[in-house]
C-alpha cells in the first residue's frame, strides 16, 4: 500500500507499508503535520486492526513533525496499548523530530525497543 499526499509532484507525506508474520513496517516521508496527520490517522487504524501484533512507523524520513503529528501518534500508541498492539515509532529521527519528541517527553513512549519487543508491551 501507498500514499501520497500533498502536490503532484512527489506530495508532502509518503505512507507505504509492508506486512511480515506478525509484524506493520509502515515506512513515512516527508512532513507531518496539521495538514498531513489526518492521512496519517487513516494509514494508522488499519494497520492497527490488521491483526499485526506490531505496528512499526519508520520515522527515518520525516524532516518535520508538528502537534497534530505527536498526537496523532500518541492516539495510535493508546489505541495499540487497548488491542494488545506492540506500536513504535523506529529512526534514526531527524533532528527536528527528536527534539519535538524530547520537549513532549514522549522519547521512551514511542521509541521502538529492540526485535525482543515484550508481549504485550509493558507499560511504562
């Protein structure tokens, strides 16, 4: 599956995903913000009810994220956390990226632990 949203040529927000045993690799471009995160929301809730038991948002290509971004995020984290869903977000994030979800305190929140991720994710 993929998105684009935004113009024509290339479009703002590029949403694709791939589908392992288990496991939602949901790779993400460009820019996430108040125009972008509702194309976000409608990629995510799928994803979290395909019956994935983790849903990875690769992050790696995101140059900017705003407020609507984050919480968009953390709706889909609380939505996982309700299913049993393991959800994270995995990088290395840009710098504008990091330091929004270092200011939000979100960082340990929505990190992508490590392949031995825990069933279900432990609360933190």
């Amino acid at each position: 599956m993929e998105i684009s949203v935004g113009k024509a040529s290339g479009g703002r927000l590029r949403i694709s995903s791939r589908m392992t045993p288990g496991r939602m690799i949901i790779p993400v471009a460009g820019e996430v913000d108040h125009t972008t995160a509702p194309q976000l929301r409608a990629a995510l809730l799928p994803a979290l009810t395909s019956g994935a038991r983790q849903v990875e948002l690769d992050f790696t290509q995101v140059s900017f994220c705003d407020c609507s971004g984050l919480n968009t995020l953390l709706d889909a984290y609380h939505h996982a956390r309700q299913t049993g869903v393991c959800f994270g977000v995995s990088g290395p994030l840009t710098p504008a990226v990091a330091r929004l979800f270092a200011l939000a305190e979100v960082e340990s929140v929505l990190a992508t632990p490590p392949r031995s991720w825990p069933w279900p994710r432990q609360a933190r």
